[in-house]
C-alpha cells in the first residue's frame, strides 16, 4: 500500500520514473490474481516493458540482442502502471480502499472520458 501511495505522489511532480518504479514494485509485491479486468489494461505491455528498462537499462529484447534502447515515459504510462497496482491491490485486499487510490481512480476516469484519445492526462488536486 505504501508503494502504491508513493506512486501517487510522485505523479503530479512528473516525477514518472519513481512513479513507475514504485507502482511496479507494489504491484509485484502482490499475489497473482486472475481477474479478466486486469489481465485486459490497455498498454499493459508498454508498462511492463518501461518497468524493466528502470531495473535493467534496457528491454528484455534489447539484453537479449546485446543493445541499449532509450525509453519515453508519458504521463498515461505512468497512470496505467499506478491504475494496474490499484487494480491488483483492490483484487486481493478488497476491503481496504484506501482515499488516496480511490481520488486517483475517480480522477483518471474523469480525464479518460473527457479525452478520449488520452494525449494527456491533467493531474487531479489532491483531496485531503
């Protein structure tokens, strides 16, 4: 939960790496669930591949073949690794919403259906 906290707080300070870091590491942390609405996130993928390149410097692919790639982040890949920790946080520990996931969640939401084609996502005040 605490990962997943910090993540959130690095949002808004564009501060994706540590974001991405963090939501990755929390959403490892936790045991796997099979739940069809997790499994399907769009650009899961792109976040798993961004979340290697923080651990090793590099894409699976690129280790594999000996090269080193450059990575960019958007503000969308780091909502989708903070969304996917949520999700899989909320599918194990079903009870325990805590604000700070739920103003995110409501926030994201609202951005997505306001900007259908998620260019950008403009960051939500932090409810207190």
């Amino acid at each position: 939960m605490r990962q997943i906290h910090a993540a959130i707080e690095h949002w808004p300070h564009r501060d994706f790496e540590c974001a991405i870091a963090l939501a990755s590491t929390a959403a490892e942390m936790l045991p796997d669930v099979d739940e069809p609405h997790f499994r399907e996130l769009p650009n899961i993928s792109r976040v798993s591949e961004i979340s290697n390149w923080l651990i090793r410097g590099a894409s699976r692919e690129c280790l594999k073949r000996g090269q080193i790639d450059t990575v960019v982040i958007e503000e969308l890949d780091t909502v989708l690794a903070i969304h996917r920790a949520i999700l899989k946080f909320e599918a194990v520990f079903w009870k325990d919403k805590t604000p700070q996931m739920k103003s995110l969640r409501n926030c994201t939401r609202t951005q997505c259906r306001s900007n259908p084609d998620h260019s950008k996502i403009a960051r939500c005040q932090r409810q207190r």
